[in-house]
C-alpha cells in the first residue's frame, strides 16, 4: 500500500475501501440525478411556476455556488481532512433540496438553489479526492472510470425519472429524491472512512474567495442578463464586465500573496494541469449547455412528452459509461493525449449531429449527438482526473483535484450562461422580428406558454408556428457555440503530455 493511503488510517481502525467506495458511489449518483433531472423538469417548472427569462438562473445560481465554494473545500480538505468536509457539504446540499422542493416562485426557487449549491461543492471533488487518497495508481485508473460510469448510469436513470415524476407525480420530487441517497452515503462516510489527520493551524484565503465570488457574479449576470435584461453595449454591461476584469485580477494578486490560497497558482505551472483544467472548462460548457436546452428543443419545437425528452439527453449517459470504462482501461497502455484526444474528436461529431438536427425529423438526431458529446465527455473527463491525481502529491491533490473540478463548474456555470443569453436573445430577436405585436406586449413571456401543454392549446396557430420556429433557430444557435467549443477543447487534448508520471507523495 503507498504511503498516501498510510496517511489516511490509524493504527486501531481502518477504512473498509468496499464499504467507502460504496459511499461514494452513492453520493456520485446523488450528484448525477440532480444534474440531469432538473434539467429534464424545467420546461414543466417553467410552465408551473412562469419566469422563462430566468429559466437559466436556475442552473447557474446552482452552478455559481458550486464553483465558488468547491477550491475552499478542497483546501479545507487538504488542512482537516476529507471526512468532514464531505460530511458538512452533504448535509447542507440536502438541506436546500428539502427547500428546493417547497419551492412556490421562481425567485424563492433560485434562493434555494444558492443554498443546494452551497453544499454541492464538497460533493463530487472530495469524493473524487478520497478515492485518489485510497487507492494506488494502478487501482485508481479503473476506480475513476468506474466511478466516471456511475456518474453515467445514474444519469440515465435521472431524466427518465425526472419525466416520470413530471408525469404522473410532481416536478418537486425530482429534488427530494436527493435526501435517502444522501443519509446512505453520509452513513458509509461516517462510519467506515477513517482518517489520521493532524489539523494545521493555518488560514483560509477568504478574501481570495470573496474576490473570486465578485469576479465570478459579474461574468454570471452580464452574461444571462446581457441581450434581454439590457443591450450588450449599455452601461449595466460594461459595469459587470469591469466587475469581472478587477476582481479577476485581484485574485489573482491575492492568490500571489496569499500564505494558503485556495488556488495555488504554483500548480498552474504543470503543462498537463494547464490543459487539463482548460479542458475540463470547455467539456463543462459543452455539458451544460447540452443539458440545458436538449429538452426544451425537443419538448418546445417536437411537441414531444417529458418522458421523451428526458430520455433523448439520457443517451448521452449512455455514451458517457461506455467511454469512461474503456478509458480507464486503456489510459494507462496508450497514455494520457492519446486517450483524450479520442474524446475530442467524439465530441466534434456529437456536436455537429446535434447541429443538423431538425424538427421535422424528430428527436433521433439530437439522441445520436447527445451520445457521441458523452462518448466525448467519458474519454475525456477520465483522463484529466487521473492525470492530474497522478501528477500531485498528497498535500495538494484536494487542492488539485478541487481546481479540476473547479474549472469544469465554472465551465458549467459560463456555459449555461452563454447557453441561456443565446438563447434568450436569438429568441428574442425572432420574435420581433416575426411577431412584433406579440413581443412587445409579452416578450419571452410567450416561450411559458409554449411549454405549457395547457396554455400551448390557447395560442393562435400562426403564433406557435413561429414560438416553434424561433426556438428551433435559437437551439440551433446554440449548437454552433458547442462546435467552437468542441474544436477547442480538441486542441487542448493534444497538448497533453502522453507519458503516465506516477507521484503518489513520493
């Protein structure tokens, strides 16, 4: 056994790795579920509780606050040790589920998702972390892919039973589903995960926080509310874009002077960590965006169920299993660029399937793109989690890990605002453009009853045919942006040095 798992036992218990690895298990599925079926039941909260103009703050307050909190954790992780940090980050995550579901306006929604997000930072990087800490390199290749190909399977299973509750239960119990799956693996980290830690006395760089959560608010509102809220060249815009420039460049300052900053710039000085971390910002934007407007397009423009449009962003966790669990296999045989260029070249594919989609032809072209982005998403996402663990010793791998994971949800929460400005504006555009009277007079407000079953049978024909054809142009708009993007994290996959280094504390 290597010298890092040493460090997380004592000398009278031992962590049961089965009963652990179980746990985590447990709580990736947690994670998978409520990245899916949200995504799944929002046309129908949308049609619930109104407010399509903030339909991408639901992800992104989410999103923000996970970004936000998940380099703390990891330092927290790094000073006290993963147990507790998971323990406390599990518990509010369930907290603000519980509230999720209580949920009777769009704004007490997003109040609710802020703290859901608070909790859900510790979540997958310290679980991340700890299969890192108790596993060798070797074990922890096909650990990673295994849990990679949870991450999947569960997602499969999450927009289905996100159209299934919308059906025939409620869109609430897509977020109490969270609450048996997270006591499980709070129980099996409590009980069986035993680590031997000596507490430092040393401080958490919160104002390098606070400065990352200015920086990150600005880019967040200047990019949802840009093009709807206000035009892209007003003064509200400049001033957040500023906001986002001055508070990036402090961190970054801070993060220079800092005794224990929660994001070591010393690490950003590995090639490989470079183009991981770039990779997982991309691949990132690239899900999310994916997630977001897959069943809108296909329950808005196809007229389809939930039930469909659940199960056309699904096939993307179809793909994502099948890759991670080759990945895993094959990672440490062919290297580390060799195996993520694979997924570069699927999620070019994927995304340009999802680009020649078409109503008329139904949801079978956007459920081959959503499959190949995952196939694309599991070569990928293996690869720079191992890579980077692989890459670090002991100390810093939460650190590490934390900034990886970091990256990709600040990738999330970018994504879905680009994704949602994109959206919003194209539609926007198309209806003054088409229906001037009517946009004027309701704005984005006509895109509620589009996805209201109900309202949908009230809206003159001529005004949902152009509902339809709008948001159908403004999907589409959004899977050119997942072309660049695809081409880009491409290139960084190549960058990749090829040659498995093995560190491990050493």
């Amino acid at each position: 056994m290597e010298d890092n798992i040493q460090k997380i036992t004592t000398n009278k218990k031992t962590t049961h790795r089965p009963i652990v690895l179980t746990a985590i298990v447990i709580g990736m599925f947690m994670a998978a579920i409520e990245a899916t079926i949200v995504a799944t039941a929002m046309p129908n909260i949308v049609a619930d509780l109104g407010g399509f103009s903030l339909y991408s703050w639901v992800f992104s307050i989410f999103l923000f606050m996970q970004a936000i909190t998940i380099p703390i954790y990891g330092k927290l992780a790094d000073l006290y040790g993963r147990k507790p940090v998971y323990i406390a980050g599990v518990t509010i995550f369930l907290i603000g589920s519980v509230l999720c579901g209580l949920a009777t306006t769009m704004p007490l929604l997003i109040v609710f998702r802020f703290i859901q997000g608070l909790g859900a930072g510790a979540v997958q990087p310290i679980a991340t972390t700890i299969v890192g800490d108790i596993y060798t390199l070797e074990e922890r290749a096909k650990v990673q892919g295994y849990l990679a190909s949870v991450w999947g399977i569960s997602a499969i299973i999450g927009p289905t039973l996100g159209g299934i509750f919308v059906e025939f239960l409620h869109w609430k119990w897509i977020f109490w589903i969270n609450v048996p799956f997270g006591i499980l693996s709070l129980l099996g980290i409590i009980f069986f995960l035993h680590e031997r830690i000596t507490p430092k006395k040393q401080a958490i760089d919160y104002v390098g926080a606070i400065l990352l959560f200015m920086s990150v608010t600005g880019v967040m509102i200047a990019f949802i509310q840009g093009g709807v809220a206000w035009s892209w060249l007003s003064l509200e815009s400049f001033l957040f874009f500023f906001l986002f420039i001055v508070g990036f460049l402090l961190f970054l300052r801070q993060e220079k002077r800092a005794k224990e900053p929660i994001m070591p710039l010393s690490i950003w000085k590995n090639q490989l960590i470079i183009f991981a971390n770039i990779g997982s910002l991309t691949t990132g934007m690239i899900m999310i965006a994916v997630m977001s407007v897959i069943p809108t397009y296909v329950q808005g423009t196809m007229g389809q169920s939930a039930i469909v449009g659940g199960f056309t962003l699904a096939v993307m966790s179809i793909g994502w299993p099948i890759s991670s669990t080759i990945a895993g296999k094959i990672l440490i045989k062919i290297g580390f660029m060799k195996t993520a260029f694979i997924g570069g070249c699927f999620l070019i594919i994927g995304a340009i399937f999802l680009l020649f989609s078409v109503p008329a032809y139904g949801p079978v072209m956007p459920g081959l793109g959503s499959f190949l982005i995952g196939a694309g998403m599991g070569f990928s996402t293996t690869t720079y989690i191992v890579s980077i663990q692989s890459n670090v010793k002991w100390d810093i791998r939460g650190v590490a890990t934390a900034t990886n994971a970091f990256m990709r949800i600040l990738g999330n929460t970018m994504g879905v605002a680009l994704a949602g400005a994109l959206l919003n504006s194209r539609l926007l555009s198309y209806l003054e453009e088409h229906a001037p009277e009517a946009a004027e007079s309701h704005g984005l407000g006509l895109a509620d009853a589009l996805l209201d079953p109900l309202q949908q049978e009230h809206l003159p024909k001529d005004v949902l045919s152009i509902l339809q054809e709008g948001l159908a142009t403004s999907v589409h708009t959004v899977f050119w942006f997942l072309i660049i993007l695809a081409v880009i994290t491409l290139i960084c996959n190549c960058f990749l040095p090829n040659k498995v280094t093995k560190v491990d504390g050493k």
